[in-house]
C-alpha cells in the first residue's frame, strides 16, 4: 500500500478499514476536487480545453421494495467533466452498499435519492439510468478503429511523458486507434487499474508505435483514472495539435464499478464506444 496518502485523500475511505454499512447513509460519499490533480497539467476550471464526462457502471445494487422484497439493477451514473468534483470510488460504494436494507417505493425513487446525493457531492447534476440484469443495454461490443496493440517495439519507460509522442504534420487524417494495454494505478493503495483507451481524431497523423510507447508508460503511474485520460489528452493536443480529438478509457470494474472517462475537443462529439467484453 502507499503510504504517502495524498492531502486531499487523508480522510478518504480508500486504502482503510471500512465497516460496510446496510442502511442509506449519504453522508459516506468522499468528493475530491478536481482542480489539485489538474493544476500540474495547466488545467484551469474557468477555461477548460475539453468536453467530457465520467461515465460510471454499478453492478451490485440492491435495495427493498415496500413488501420487503429485494430489487437488483445495474445503474449507470453520468458526471460532467467540468463538474468541480469527482467521487471516490470506494466511498461510492459504501454508499450504495447502505441501499441493502433500506425500502424505496420503486425505481423513480431510487434514482430520485441517487442524482441528488451524487449531485450534490459531484457540484453538477448528476445522470442515472437503472438497467435490468438482462437488458440488452450491457452487451458488450468491440472497441471500434484498428487496434495497435500487435506492433512489435521495445519499451523501457513506465512513466508517462509527452515526449513520447511523435506525429507527422505533413500528413492530415482522421483515424480512431485503440490499445488493450492501458494499466495505471490507484494513487492510495497502488493497486493496479486495468483498461482500455480509445483515441479517435483529426489532424497531424500519429505515429502508432510511439503511442503505442507512450500508454504503456502509464503502467507505473499513480493517478485517478479520469486524470489520466486528461492527462492523455493534453499531452496529445500539445504535441501533435489535432484539430479534433477524442480520448476514452473503459477501465475493468473493481469493486463492483468500473469508471470510463473521456474527454473531447469543445463542440465535437464523436459516438463513444459500448460496454467491452471484459467489463
């Protein structure tokens, strides 16, 4: 475990012991600005250089029905990007764990206490949507674009830098590249967050195998998952200078979630990619 928790986490839940609640509690949910993490990429909130969101997935979600009757779902949250906070992901689900045993009169009312408190934690309204088990929604699909993962390279650098990155400028395309190879880390506990990203763009065209280089050189990073897509972002946008780019990670669940991040040139808003098979 790391020990050298970071002053904004120094009260979080996560890397400590937690007795998991069975009653509604939203007094459990830990936000986290986002401005410390952002600072030393040169992201201010009042310019943001991108559009986006967090995009998370639920699946142990239970509550009781006026009878007593237990009701599962899987839900899916939407958070903006410009909202000023994220939401730990072990607080969110403690929280969630407190719907065990509490009654709702129905599905409305469920989400009706959900947008409200994750709202209210994130400073942005908060989106949900609740799914059944077998709702054809969690089909997974492939990750679309050509996958460069299978480029043979030597690679000796596990620390992300932007001098990774190569592009020729001399020759515009609009192309969409996805690796499997995303693993970065939790920045408390130092466990490994497995994932996939996606880049989709136009502009100067990438040389695949320095990118390929350079998301592998997250692999010993500490970071949140959705700084790490930003931090993907703004090191492709000062490097090769698209004129439009999109950045999504669908990381595998732990802990019964799993977050999906992306981030995007203001005004352009490609079709984001489904659930994948090892979600």
């Amino acid at each position: 475990m790391n020990q050298d928790r970071p002053e904004t986490l120094v009260d979080a839940p996560l890397g400590q012991e937690s007795a998991y609640p069975d009653r509604y509690d939203a007094s459990l949910l830990f936000p986290i600005e986002r401005a410390a993490n952002r600072a030393p990429l040169g992201i201010e909130a009042s310019s943001l250089p991108f559009v986006g969101g967090d995009e998370w997935w639920a699946f142990e979600l239970s509550w009781l029905d006026l009878r007593g009757k237990p009701v599962v779902a899987i839900a899916r949250f939407r958070l903006p990007a410009d909202s000023p906070r994220l939401i730990e992901s072990k607080s969110w689900k403690l929280y969630l764990n407190g719907f065990n045993q509490t009654t709702f009169a129905g599905r409305d009312a469920v989400i009706d206490f959900l947008q409200r408190d994750l709202g209210a934690a994130a400073g942005a309204p908060v989106t949900v949507e609740l799914f059944g088990v077998d709702d054809a929604a969690l089909a997974p699909r492939p990750m679309p674009g050509e996958c460069i993962d299978d480029i043979e390279i030597d690679i000796d650098r596990y620390t992300p830098s932007a001098d990774l990155l190569v592009c020729d400028g001399n020759d515009i395309v609009e192309e969409t590249l996805h690796s499997h190879l995303l693993k970065s880390n939790c920045p408390v506990t130092g466990q490994p967050d497995w994932g996939s990203v996606l880049i989709t763009y136009r502009g100067p065209r990438l040389d695949r195998a320095a990118l390929l280089r350079y998301i592998v050189s997250y692999r010993q990073h500490q970071d949140f998952h959705e700084h790490c897509v930003e931090h993907i972002f703004v090191d492709l946008m000062a490097r090769c200078l698209p004129h439009e780019l999109l950045v999504m990670a669908r990381y595998v669940r732990r802990g019964g979630l799993d977050i999906n991040p992306w981030r995007a040139t203001p005004g352009w808003m490609p079709e984001l990619p489904a659930r994948l098979l090892r979600q």
